[in-house]
C-alpha cells in the first residue's frame, strides 16, 4: 500500500472525506486498477449512483471482492426502500407505453452501437480535483 493510500485513508477514518477523496481521485486517475483506492472512493463520494460506480470498478478488478459485493447490495436495498410508490408506478406505466423496440430486422450488432463516454469520476468528483 503507497503512502498516497495510507495518508487518504487515515483522513476518512478521521473523518475529512473530502481531503481523502482528492488524494483517492488522483490515485484512481494514476492506477485506474487500484482496488482498494476504489473501495475507499466509494466511501467519499455522496450519490448512490457513484457509490456504485466505485464499487463496480473494484468489483472489474476483483470480481470476488466481498466488501465490494457487501456494499452494492446494501446500497440496492436502500435504493428500493426509498424509491416511492408513485414513481414505481410512473416507470410502470412508461414501460406499458413505450414498450422495447423490436429487434426484427435490426442491421446492427450491440457491440457495433458506439456509446457516448461517460466518466462518472469526473462528473461527480468535479469538487475533488
């Protein structure tokens, strides 16, 4: 473990999330493969939609990683306990609208459709770096 770590890790377990999350920002930006740099990102930042980007990269490196697999469930449980009934059923009826497209007839391959690249990181992190 790099001192970089060591020295982020001790800010969030003293409690200044924010100083360790630019220290851990920069270590993702230089060691995108950097396991527990991603746990410990995922403990900074704010949204659950980031929490679980965080945790999935760590997941792409360990697929095996407990505290990572732990942590995404806990955050699906609270993502169903606090969605509202009313939005269920707004999904719900969008769904009954605009069913799926068929794909009869589609030309393209799901690997040939280019996705535009979005770096959560960097959208949401934007107070870190």
């Amino acid at each position: 473990m790099s001192e970089l770590l060591k020295q982020a890790i001790d800010l969030i377990k003293a409690g200044d999330k924010d100083a360790g999350g630019k220290i851990l920002v920069t270590i993702v930006k230089q060691e995108p493969t950097n396991e527990l740099a991603w746990l410990w990102l995922s403990v900074c930042v704010k949204t659950n939609k980031d929490k679980r980007y965080c945790l999935k990269q760590a997941l792409k490196i360990n697929p095996s990683n407990s505290q990572a697999i732990k942590a995404l469930q806990k955050i699906s449980a609270s993502d169903n306990r606090t969605e509202k009934p009313t939005e269920q059923l707004k999904d719900a009826s969008t769904r009954l609208k605009d069913p799926a497209p068929s794909t009869t007839g589609a030309t393209e391959k799901i690997s040939d459709i280019k996705k535009p690249h979005i770096c959560w990181l960097e959208q949401s992190l934007c107070s870190y770096s």
